[in-house]
C-alpha cells in the first residue's frame, strides 16, 4: 500500500520513467555463489580451525584459520571470526565463493565469537569478551545489550537468544531485560533458532552427558533429541526446519550428524559430514523473496589539489579531491521522491528495489531527503548526505573535519565501474539530470544502474574540506557512501575507502600547504 501511495503521486513523467527502469535495467537474474553449498561448518582450533563448505557430496576449504560460520539472510555471504591485524579474533564477511572480503570490526585485542545476522543483513550480534555487541554490516555503531554468549538472532528480528553459561535467555534486540526460557539442571548452552522463530535448539548436560534438545517456546515442551553417552554439541536446524545437525563423537571421531527435530521417534540420527574434527555447522538459508539490490563500492580519494578561497574576508585553503561510488550490485539503486506542497522546501525519499521473479518490486520508504541546491554550475534536486567526506588524525583515528558537501545527483552519465557485471544494462538507464531547472517540482525519479558510478570532480559543489587550522601531520581522508546506512544494499562492508596523506607547511601557515598521498585503501577506513 505504502508503494502503490507513493507511486501514485508522482508525476506522469517519472512514473513512465520509473516502469521503464525497473523494466530494461538488466536481467532479473540472481545466482547465488557456490550455489552447490548447503552447509558451512568450521573445523576444531585443535586442528588448525578453518572453515568450509559442504554440499552435493562436496566439501571445500572456505576460509584457513577461521571459526564460527554464519550465513546471511540472503544466503549469499558469510560471515565469521578471524585474527585481525592485533591477534584478537574479528568479525569478517565475504561472498560463498570467497569474494567480496571485508572486515567488519577491529577489537583491538578483544577476542569475538559467535556472530549472527538480523533477518535484513543489516546488523549482526556478536559475542564481544563476555558481552552482547550489535554492530552495524559496514561496521559501524557497537551497542551493548548486555552479558552474555552465544548470541542467536530470531527469524523474526526482534529478539535474541543467548546463554549465561548456566541457563537460555531471550532479550529484545533494542535492550531490557533478559527474560529466561530455560530451568534444567545442569548447563544449557549454544541456541539456535529453527526458521519459523518458534522453536530453540541447544545443548544440555542436564542428565550427565551433553545432549541435543528442542525447546517449544509457545508449549514450553522440551524435546530430547539425542539420548546416549556421546559428545553431541553445536546444533543447527536445516533450512526447511525438519532437521538439526549438530557435531557429536558418537562413531568415534568428531562428525557432523543430523537427526529428524520432532525426536529420536522419527528415525535415528545419521552422518552429513564426515570430515574429521567438524563442528559450528549452519545451514545455508534459502529465502522466499530475492531482492537484486545495489551495492555502494567506494573509491578511494584521488585528484588532491589545493585551493585559496575567501570566506567572511579571510583566505582560507581547501583540500579538492574526486570521488566516485560504484554500482557493482544486483539492481540498480532506485529513488523517487515527492512532496505534497510547494511549500516545503524537501521531498521525503524511498527506495524502489526489484526482486527477481514476477517483474515485482518492494519499496522502502523515508530513506533520505532531497532538496533543491542553486549552483552557478547546475541547480537540481540533490540527496542529502548520500556520501561524505571526512578528515582523521592518523595516530588515533580521531575525526577532526567533515565536508561542506550539499548533496549528489545519482545518475549514469558520469561514469562507468570497471569491469563488466551480471544484470548491466546495455546501455546508460539514468539519463535525467533530476528535474534541473525545476525547482518547482513535485517528484523526482533519479539513480544509478549497476555497472555505472556516481562521480564529482576535484572541488566541484563541495567536493572539498577545509584545511586551515589543521597542523601539520599524518591523516587519513575517507570517503563513504551510504553514511547514514538508509539505503538497502547487497554489502555494507565496501562502503569506505580512504587515502593516507602527510599534510606540511614548508612556507608558513600564510602559504598553502602541501599534501603528499602515502597509501589508498579501498574497502577501508583506517588507510
């Protein structure tokens, strides 16, 4: 209702312009990557850890030294723990056929465990030393829920499971207090959802040997799943619910097995995986709606120059660079916006996204704002705060400036992503120069095709940050896109790039200084 509402009120133009994009932008087509893989499992840190994926009677090497798999909503990515750069285990994230690497978090020296998606792909949970932190997919924010382990995010998306080593407890994924779920004797541990949100796998030592249960958390019924002396751990449900794996050294070694989830009476439990010294399986999702989304891949700085300007009768300097974003996802990033009077001086944006069957579309409303920017180059309709600017002191990341920046246009006709991607159009869709000239507007239809980048040149409307009081010294500038994280996207993770500068005064503060480029980083902020 919200989209057909929206649709409605734009105007014959856009909306002729809109049932034209989202039909010829590309084949509706979204494979998944290493679609042979149904389960991701990690090996023992006793023997070296790494994780893998298994299916179709196939088991491939993922990723060495990681632990702690967990699939995205999608199915698509996977997230996990690695040693970062100080030894401590991160949280990292790359596409199931190894592509698309990115780190998430940097602990500095606190080790994480356990991460967990939210049904969106737009956060995870993560055990952070003892504690429940939310964090953002392109690693932003940090927002403590409280002690706890083995975080599990509901299907549902609003609670999460954990333990405290003793008992199971769910806790709302916006805080408060935890309420308890489980009683037993003994030591409840390691959660994990089935895909209809009403039932909590886990483990139980409560008559003496650690077995697999089912909890049912409308009845409160237990089911005891395995019975016996062996060593049963790590459960997970299959994609479908009819079944849990879990890892247990029943035949002696440790394998992965999967037992029926209604119980022992359903059948006996049988190997999956036979590989040695596996365990932490999860199961591939396998969602109903696809979404062919966008993804915002920042560059890198480049271009850097200095200018004079005066402002309120005093010189000051300003540093000028390029930027560019590329649209590298599944989908064109799609925008229409409106306002119900000429009065207001903004229009509330959505975002329209295709999905691949049936020609349909979902729509995400109040994404940003557009608003109309007079410039003696073009006056057009802008959004606001699409990609930012900002300046860090190198030595302890700490930001000193943000951008003057008004707000971009997105269109195809600045530039093209290199490479060649899966649904690019054969040619330029975004034609339009959002409604310039108009300021009396009351829709616009504006975005960027996959394959297709939005770029601004060196100082142009805003493209720069003032550098008179800074000193002399090493920084990091960075570029990102999406900082206000409204937009939907395939990845989060690629949305920074930075470059390393020293920045001096050889002739006095009076002179403009100089600026030297070290390093760039793509995919990071921390150059």
């Amino acid at each position: 209702m919200r989209a057909a509402v929206a649709l409605a009120a734009l105007t014959l133009a856009s909306v002729s312009l809109l049932a034209t994009t989202l039909s010829v932008a590309g084949t509706r087509s979204a494979p998944l990557p290493a679609s042979w893989a149904t389960l991701a499992f990690a090996r023992s840190e006793s023997v070296g850890g790494g994780l893998y994926l298994a299916g179709r009677r196939r088991v491939l090497r993922f990723k060495r030294g990681a632990v702690d798999p967990a699939w995205s909503p999608d199915g698509r990515r996977l997230a996990f723990v690695a040693s970062g750069s100080g030894g401590a285990g991160d949280l990292f994230v790359a596409d199931a056929d190894g592509t698309h690497r990115g780190r998430i978090t940097r602990t500095d020296g606190v080790d994480e465990a356990s991460p967990s998606w939210s049904p969106d792909g737009r956060h995870l949970v993560v055990e952070r030393g003892g504690t429940l932190v939310v964090v953002r997919a392109d690693g932003g924010g940090g927002r403590r829920l409280g002690a706890g382990l083995e975080p599990a995010w509901s299907p549902g998306g609003r609670r999460i499971a954990f333990t405290d080593g003793d008992n199971l407890y769910l806790v709302s994924t916006k805080g408060g207090r935890p309420r308890q779920v489980t009683s037993a004797p003994g030591a409840q541990s390691a959660p994990a959802w089935a895909p209809d949100g009403r039932r909590l796998a886990y483990v139980s030592d409560e008559t003496g040997a650690l077995d697999i249960y089912v909890l049912d958390l409308g009845s409160g019924a237990v089911t005891p799943l395995t019975a016996d002396p062996a060593v049963d751990g790590a459960p997970a449900f299959s994609a479908n619910g009819k079944n849990v794996v879990f890892a247990s050294n029943r035949s002696g070694g440790e394998l992965l097995w999967r037992t029926p989830a209604t119980g022992p009476a359903a059948g006996p439990p049988d190997v999956l995986v036979s590989t040695p010294f596996a365990t932490s399986a999860t199961a591939r999702p396998e969602p109903r709606v696809v979404q062919l989304l966008p993804d915002f891949e920042q560059r890198p700085p480049t271009d850097l120059s200095i200018r004079s300007v005066v402002r309120g009768h005093r010189r000051h300097f300003v540093l000028g660079f390029d930027s560019a974003t590329d649209n590298i996802g599944l989908g064109p990033v799609v925008i229409t916006a409106r306002r119900s009077s000429r009065r207001l001086p903004f229009m509330r944006a959505s975002q329209v996204v295709r999905l691949a069957r049936g020609g349909r579309r979902q729509t995400f409303p109040r994404v940003g704002v557009l608003r109309y920017v007079y410039s003696p180059t073009h006056s057009h309709w802008h959004v606001m705060g699409f990609q930012r600017y900002e300046l860090w002191r190198a030595s302890d990341h700490a930001l000193l400036l943000r951008d003057r920046k008004s707000g971009f246009c997105l269109a195809d006709h600045y530039a093209h992503a290199p490479g060649s991607f899966l649904n690019e159009p054969r040619g330029p869709v975004f034609n339009d120069y959002c409604e310039q000239g108009r300021p009396e507007a009351m829709a616009v239809h504006q975005g960027t095709s996959v394959g297709y980048t939005d770029r601004y040149p060196s100082h142009f409307h805003g493209q720069n940050i003032d550098l008179t009081v800074v000193r002399a010294g090493t920084y990091v500038l960075v570029h990102r896109a999406n900082r206000r994280f409204l937009f939907r996207e395939l990845r989060y993770e690629n949305n920074a790039a930075s470059v390393r500068i020293r920045i001096g005064w050889p002739n006095g503060r009076r002179s403009p200084p100089s600026v030297r480029v070290l390093e760039a980083c793509s995919d990071s902020d921390r150059c």
